[in-house]
C-alpha cells in the first residue's frame, strides 16, 4: 500500500507589498488554502518585504487527483496587528494584498528536487490595487518525512485550521455609502498561541540575514517538446462529480462535472425614476462591478453571475443611474445571508419591484425589479449571464464572443446535375465549314462558390456539332435553407483563355425535385437564354437566333449522408432525409471539467503571457461551444452536453482554442481578421466505450507545429454513453456503414473528397453567420480538412501501421518455420501429431478453429483495454519527423516553397521509385502466373501441362487424406531431410518468363 502524501508549502518572503494600514506600511500574513483546508502564517508588523520562512502542510486525500487540484494563496494586512490589539475603537479585520493560483499539477513529487519560485500576485478583481511578489517553495512528501517541529517543553496545544470568520456590522442610514468602501466580511485572526500549529513548521532563520526572492520566468513550466513518454499519456481523474460523490451514477441530470455555485442578479427595468435620457444599471458586491447596456426605457433583463468562491462581501448592491455619470439615482442592496436558494428543475425566480433609497438614504418613488439566487451552473440563466470572472472584457462584440453556445450545423444535400445533351446551339448555317473548326462545347455549372464543368463533348458521327451529347453528373453540396442558385450555361472553347458563352439558364434550388432513392427522377428539357458577355467571354451574340435547349435531370439526393469528416472518425452517419434514419440507440454526455498546464498563446498588457480558453465539441449536426476563462491557463468550465447516439461506431472530437477575439477593439474595426489559436483536439470512439460508466480522464493535448510535436496541455473529460435499447444497438453492427444510397449509386474517390471540401466550407460559412460565430479555423480544425493532402509523416504512419497487422500472418509463418526446424522436438511432434489428426477427421477442422478464436476472445477479456484511446504521438511518427517533413506538411496547396520543392521532389520521385519497383515485383509474379498456360514458352508450358495431366490421375487414385497428409509431413520433415537449395517447383516458376523484358 503507498504511503500518504502530504503537500508542504513554504512561504518564503514577499517584496514590495502596497501599504494597506494608513501609515505607509503593511502588517502581511500570508493565507493558504487547498482542498478547503486553510492555513496561515504569522503577522509580519509594519514590513513591506516581510520574511516569514514558515512550512505549512495539508494532507493530500489523493495524490492521482492532484493534476486537477489548485493551491490558492493570498496575502493579506492583519489590521489587529496593525493597530497594535488595543481593543475600543481599533479596526478588525484584513485588507487584500494580493493572491496567487498554483496548479497542483507541477508540483514535484516526493524525492525530485524543489526550488524556490517567484509569483507575481495578482488582482481579485479589475479595481483591485496590488503590486509585489511572493517566494514559494511548494512540493509533496510522504508522512512519514514531514518532521514536527516543537518543543518538547512546551507542546502544541491545538491546531488552528483557519481565520474565524465573523458577520458584518448592519448598514443603516445615510453612513451606508461611506462604509461600502469597507471589505464587508471582517476576519479575526485566532488567539496568539505559545508555539506554532502542528501543520506550521516555521524554518530556522539566521539572525543577519538579507532575503532576496528568487526571480524565475515561469513558476512551473510545462514540457514543450518530448520531456519523456509518461508526459503524452492518458491519465486518470477521480474528480467529485455532481454533488461530490465519486461514482459511475447513471442517474441524475448535471452529474458529470464539478457543481459551482453563483450568485445570480437579475436586474429587468425600472420604473418612478426622474432621468431624461438612457440609463444603465450596475450591480456591485464587493470589489466586482458589473453594469447593463443602456437602455433608455430603463428596460434591461441583464443577468450578472458571481461565483461564490470570490466573493468577499455580505450584501450586494443595485444602483441605477445615468449613462456617463458617477451619481446614482437609486439605490437598494440585499444581505447574502437572507438570498434563497433554486436548484432546476424549480421554475426561475420572479423578479419583484423594490423601492430604492436616494443619494441622502430616503426612499421615494424610484423602484427597481431585480431578482437575486444562488444557484449552480445548471441553472438557465448560467449560459446567458455577466460573469464575473470576464470583468475585464469590454465591448458588445468581445462580451458576445466568451458566452457559452450551441450551434446546429445545417442540413446539407447532395445537389445532382446529369448533363444529357444540347439541341439547336448553332444557326443552320453555322456548321463546322462555316466557321472553320469542329467546336469544343462544354457545360458549366455554378452553385455559389462552387464551380464544375464538363468534358467537352465527344465527336459523334450521328450528331450534329448543334446537338452535342455529355451524359455526365456534376455533383454539388447545398444547405438548408437553399438561397443559391444553379446557373448553367453552354460555352464553346475558342481558344485558350477565351470562351464563348452560347446559352445560359438559372434555377433556384428550392425548385429543384427531391429524392429519397436510386429512383431517377424525370429528366427536363430547359430553353436557354443569350449569353451576356463578362470576364473572358466573348460578348457579340448578336448573330445568334433559335431555340437553344438543354437536356436536364435535376435532384436533391436526401438518400446520401454528406460526409464533411473522414469516414473513418465520423460522427455521423444518418442519411440527408429524416424519413430514412434508424431509431435512436442511446444517449452520449459529455463533461467538460477543465485544462491544466495550457502554454501560454499571447501576451497581455505587460502581465506577461496568458490564454483565454474555450472548448468546442461536435457531434453529428450539434456543436457546442463553452464559456470562455479569461486569463488562466488553468480552466475550469464544468459544463455538460448531451447528444443523441444513432450509431455506436461514430466519434466525438473535442477541441480547445484560444479566444483571440477578447482584445478586439469594441470599435469593430475589420480589417484585420482575427483568427484563434488551436490548442489540441481530442477524439473518443463511442464503441469503445462501455455503457452507462462514466470515464473521467485527462487527456494530453498535442499539437503539431513546424518545429515539432508539442504538448499543449490537459484536458479533463468526463463522458458517459448510455445505451437506451440493446436490441437497436447490436443491430446496429449488422447494418451498412453508410445509407444505402451509397452502394446503390456509389460516388467517385475524387468526387469524395471535392464534395468533402465543398461541405466544409459550407458548413464554416453557416457558422460563420451565427452569433457569436464560429471561426472558419475552428471547423477546419475540427473537420480535419487537411488529411487528404500529401504527408510523408502520415505515410510512414501508414505503413507502420500496415506492418502491425501484417504481424499475425508473419508470426504464424515464423511459427511454422520454428516447427520446421525442429529446434524443439516435442513442440514439433505435437504439430505434426495434431495435423494427422485433422487429416483424419477433417469434419474438425473448423469447429476447432471458431471454437480457438472464440476462447481467446474471452481469455483476452481479462486484458482488455480499461481507458479510450487518445492520440498516440509514437504512432503518429509526429516524434520521428524531420525539419523539412513538417514544412512539407504544413506548406499550402499549391505550394509556396519555391526554393525547396526540387529537393521534396527528388525525395517523392526516389519513395515513387520504390514503390514502383514493389509494384513491377507484384505485376511479374502474376505474368508469371499467366505465362503457365500462355505458351510464351513453349517448353515450359508444356512441362506444366504434363504435369498437369499426371497430377489429375494421382489426385484420382489416391485419396484426398492421404495427399494431403503426406504434403503436409514433406513439409513438416526435418532439417537432415531438407536441402537448403529452393525447391523444383520455385525453380521452375522462377524461369517463367513476365513481360518486364519488354518494357522501354
């Protein structure tokens, strides 16, 4: 059994803290917390670089829980110190000095070394005012190492767990205002004990000593680059899910993340209050503030969300005043202590109408309705709300951008165009002689920014060159609602660079018939309209007359599912029409915990750098978008999804990104497009899944750059798939991958991967247009939009990959050859006595195979994977890849490396060679095959067809066990037995002649 763990924090000295106690000075105590355990250090009296040198210790309940665990510290003004304890009058309490977030994730663990580190503190809120730094020296050990240092004189007496937390005075009258500036919870510090706390180890400090911190960049740095195979593994969590508990619960809505409790201000409008002109509302508790839009109705319906662990405040306050101006009109404030509590499914509080007090505390007829809860984030007006970690995010536009979303993709069709044929193109006297050549007609077709056409028509010697003749589809990918057009027009190839627009025709989408099945529609014929001249189109038309028309079958194709992903990690796989889907086989949750260790993507206002995370999940049509945290790089989302499951063998692709829209100007300046960052993406298989377990794991997010593979951090997931009918389940195994539309009428592998470009771009588009969008770079990522092009990376994945499951075949033939060689006798003899045996009774050959294959499947149950996968860096060869492979791989389509591309070419041409020769091997092998009966030579076809003729009379007098009993024992026949020459047989197929004498 492990020993426990216990995790020590030393605080070692802070520097340059902000005078706090009106003197110029501050008294400073440092306060520790961690899995709500807290522990403080000593009162330094009147020192703005205070030395403490004092060891605080909490015991860790589980060290594999620690990655997703934080350390908060926060220093503060001890105003009793400050005051000197006299009683009467003196002030109690603290100020806030500063406070700094450790993730428990870099901690070094019991035996690695550790060093002191350097914090810059941090701000509570935007209008906090903080400077210095504190010097921390944090690391975990076993119980048994942590020593406690006491006298034995004098022994401990009691633990002090923490400050003792005491309620406010009441505010009443007109010192209300004056007195909000004040922290309204004050905190007593404990009684001064004769020796410090069991957990508070102060260290030995000389009598004349100088403490400088110790200055480093980055407290706890993540590994970028290959810091050892344990930093790319998936790890598991035990985080307490729902009300804390954990457990695989089936049961119980919201119970796949961490509840966090807000507190919730509704402010709807107001009403008596004497204002020309807009008016904002602003809630304030403590030192958070969070104003309305203005409104000049007074009607607001703003939700604010404070969450409960920073708040440090006993009633929040409601103001109501002019937009510009710093003097409110109105004003009411509610005791924490007295807001109700709502839990969904309880409908949402009503909001009431309350009187509010003047500049002077009188109440008169100016009246507000607000409404004001605790609730978690499950609650409706969660997604919606103000949040006040997001205080520093200004604008509509950037506000808009970090609220939690969920898209719905749109329906997408396949658009099939079968061009027939074209009658009357040309004047009678308009033939070939007339105009000189045979012309080069051809259709092109236009669906918004997609763009095909035809081959030019074939010369066909029943049909005029007026009535050209194609027979070809032309496949589109349109979208629900459709609001383009088809244009269609007929052209004639001049010369290069110049067609000659004959005829032109437009159809709207919606008017276009649709299809469930491989029933083909009723083809059309169009009368097409004169061409009109632009680009370089040759605009004199005026000689043209007659009734041009166009052979036409047009069909919306809802039999077929639009593949915008790669088939192989799909997440659906459901037909265009609803009227075609299988019944539902369960039921897909997802909890989004959070991400620990997120490197930095961009720096900010000189605090260094920083990242504004968000999460976007996809799933079939539903997409889902989490809040944004600003300025962390240790998130914490604790939101939950869910979609419906019509196929098991479908993915679900999670992805992290950096909002780069929060410093956007609030003036809506475009012309610079602002891209976000890609952090890693993830992708869990549903059927590898068991149902109804909930999977808590932290996943590593890496991310290929051009100078290598990175680890970008964690993700922390918790997902659960819960089956809702068994039967529609396993059906579901037997049922085709895709609609059966695709085997009745299969697409082309190029018109696959073309429909596949031309759907994610509809889809970015439609996303594009929501509100807050989502980026085109986002679905690419997602969509994986790039893994169709050429990667020597990918390739050597490939391979390796064939290797592996050519594996078995090459063990079973190494097998045998052991058998052979008889190395092993006894081994060898069971072989052989086994084999004779199935010769004998071949009736069981196969039930002893399906019955061997069935035990191992159960034997290996016991093996069987515990985790889902995750991405695999060592299989994805990403830590193998060279400089110029990655540049390769990541340079565009065409290429824009003009300096290199005749060295990756040469490199291509010498892989292609290779290649080519396996292929040349493959192809003479089976001409060899052929040449057995072909009579290329002579000779030796007719020593084959002897041989032929004397092997029939052998096969019919002598019996089939027999023949084989003794092909086998030949081969099986030991090594004294064995020439190490080839055989008659592989010399003589080996002469064989092929055709690769013939080749140029």
């Amino acid at each position: 059994m492990a020993k426990a763990e216990k995790l020590v924090v030393e605080v070692v000295a802070a520097h340059n803290l902000m005078p706090k106690d009106g003197q110029g000075s501050s008294s400073a105590y440092v306060e520790v917390e961690f899995e709500h355990q807290k522990r403080r250090t000593r009162s330094r009296p009147k020192d703005l670089n205070p030395v403490w040198n004092e060891r605080l210790v909490f015991p860790v309940a589980d060290p594999d829980d620690l990655p997703y665990r934080a350390i908060d510290v926060g220093v503060y003004n001890d105003r009793a110190t400050a005051s000197g304890g006299a009683g009467g009058g003196a002030p109690q309490g603290r100020n806030f000095l500063g406070k700094v977030r450790v993730p428990a994730a870099g901690v070094p663990a019991p035996g690695e070394e550790a060093v002191p580190q350097l914090f810059t503190l941090e701000k509570r809120s935007l209008f906090s005012h903080i400077r210095g730094e504190i010097t921390l020296k944090i690391y975990r050990t076993n119980s048994g190492d942590v020593a406690v240092k006491s006298k034995p004189e004098k022994p401990a007496k009691a633990v002090v767990a923490g400050p003792e937390v005491v309620a406010a005075p009441t505010v009443t009258g007109p010192k209300k205002q004056q007195q909000q500036q004040q922290p309204v919870v004050a905190v007593q510090p404990p009684p001064p004990q004769p020796e410090p706390p069991m957990d508070i180890m102060p260290l030995p400090v000389p009598a004349a000593m100088s403490m400088k911190p110790v200055m480093l960049a980055d407290p706890y740095p993540v590994p970028a680059l290959f810091s050892g195979p344990g930093d790319f593994s998936l790890k598991e969590t035990r985080p307490r899910l729902g009300s804390g508990a954990v457990a695989d619960k089936a049961s119980a809505t919201y119970d796949l993340v961490e509840q966090v409790e807000y507190l919730y201000v509704r402010v709807v409008r107001a009403r008596g209050v004497a204002m020309v002109g807009e008016a904002v509302a602003e809630v304030k508790l403590g030192n958070y503030r969070g104003v309305t839009p203005a409104a000049p109705a007074h009607n607001w319906d703003q939700v604010f969300a404070f969450s409960k662990e920073t708040i440090q405040s006993s009633f929040v306050e409601v103001y109501v005043r002019a937009r510009g101006s710093d003097d409110h009109v109105g004003r009411v404030w509610f005791d924490l202590s007295e807001v109700p509590r709502r839990a969904p499914p309880d409908s949402t509080l009503a909001p009431q109408w309350y009187s509010m007090e003047d500049r002077k505390g009188q109440r008169g007829g100016a009246e507000v309705m607000v409404a004001v809860w605790f609730g978690t984030q499950a609650d409706e007006a969660f997604a919606e709300a103000w949040h006040s970690k997001a205080a520093g995010v200004h604008g509509n536009g950037p506000l808009g951008s970090i609220k939690s979303k969920v898209y719905v993709a749109p329906k997408l069709w396949y658009l099939r165009v079968s061009v027939i044929e074209a009658q009357d193109l040309f004047p009678m006297d308009k033939g070939p002689l007339a105009i000189g050549r045979f012309p080069e007609l051809f259709v092109r077709a236009q669906v918004g920014n997609q763009i095909l056409r035809t081959r030019p028509a074939p010369v066909v010697p029943t049909r005029g060159p007026s009535s050209p003749f194609w027979n070809e589809d032309l496949m589109f990918v349109v979208a629900e609602p459709f609001e383009e057009f088809l244009v269609l027009s007929v052209e004639d190839r001049m010369s290069p660079g110049r067609d000659d627009i004959l005829g032109r025709l437009v159809v709207p989408v919606t008017a276009i018939e649709r299809r469930w099945d491989w029933k083909p529609v009723v083809s059309r014929w169009f009368s097409l309209d004169r061409g009109t001249s632009g680009g370089n189109v040759v605009g004199s038309n005026a000689h043209r007359f007659g009734s041009r028309r166009v052979h036409l079958r047009l069909s919306l194709d809802g039999g077929y599912h639009v593949l915008d992903e790669a088939t192989a990690y799909s997440s659906d796989l459901q037909p265009t029409a609803k009227q075609l889907w299988k019944p539902q086989v369960g039921v897909l949750e997802l909890g989004v915990l959070g991400a620990t260790g997120l490197i930095p993507m961009k720096a900010r206002d000189g605090r260094g750098a920083t990242t504004d995370a968000y999460c976007v999940a996809k799933y079939g049509q539903k997409w889902i978008r989490t809040r944004t945290i600003v300025d962390s790089v240790c998130p914490r989302w604790n939101e939950q999804y869910t979609w419906e499951v019509f196929d098991p063998c479908t993915v679900i692709t999670v992805g992290v990104f950096d909002n780069c829209h929060v410093d956007k100007p609030a003036s809506g300046n475009t012309t610079v497009a602002v891209r976000d960052n890609c952090i890693g993406k993830v992708r869990i298989r549903l059927s590898t899944l068991e149902t109804d377990r909930v999977y808590t794991h932290a996943y590593p997010l890496l991310m290929l750059h051009p100078s290598g593979v990175k680890k970008m951090g964690e993700l922390h997931l918790a997902v659960r798939f819960c089956c809702g009918n068994a039967g529609n389940m396993f059906h579901a195994y037997a049922r085709p991958l895709l609609p059966k539309m695709h085997y009745a009428e299969p697409l082309l592998v190029r018109q696959v991967e073309s429909l596949r470009f031309q759907a994610t771009n509809v889809v970015a588009a439609r996303l594009g247009r929501a509100e807050p969008p989502l980026g085109k770079e986002v679905v690419e990522y997602m969509l994986d939009h790039r893994s169709h092009l050429w990667s020597m990376r990918r390739s050597k994945a490939n391979f390796t990959r064939l290797v592996s499951v050519l594996s078995g075949p090459i063990i079973i033939c190494r097998w045998f050859e052991l058998v052979r060689s008889w190395h092993r006798p006894v081994h060898s003899c069971l072989t052989v006595f086994t084999f004779l045996v199935l010769v004998m009774m071949p009736e069981l050959i196969l039930p002893t195979a399906f019955l061997a294959m069935g035990f191992t499947g159960l034997w290996r149950y016991r093996i069987r994977p515990r985790h889902p996968p995750h991405m695999e860096m060592r299989l994805s060869h990403a830590d193998a890849a060279t400089a110029d492979e990655l540049d390769e791989e990541f340079d565009t389509f065409p290429s824009s490396r003009g300096d290199v591309v005749r060295f990756r070419y040469d490199r291509l041409r010498s892989v292609a060679g290779r290649v080519q020769t396996v292929v040349g091997d493959i192809a003479t092998q089976g001409e060899r095959m052929q040449a057995l009966l072909g009579w290329r030579d002579p000779r030796a076809t007719l020593l084959f067809s002897i041989a032929c003729v004397v092997a029939a009379v052998i096969a019919y007098a002598v019996p089939m066990k027999v023949l084989v009993g003794l092909g086998g024992l030949y081969a099986m026949r030991p090594p004294r037995f064995r020439s190490r020459m080839p055989s008659s047989l592989m010399n003589f197929f080996r002469r064989l002649p092929s055709r690769a004498d013939i080749l140029l």
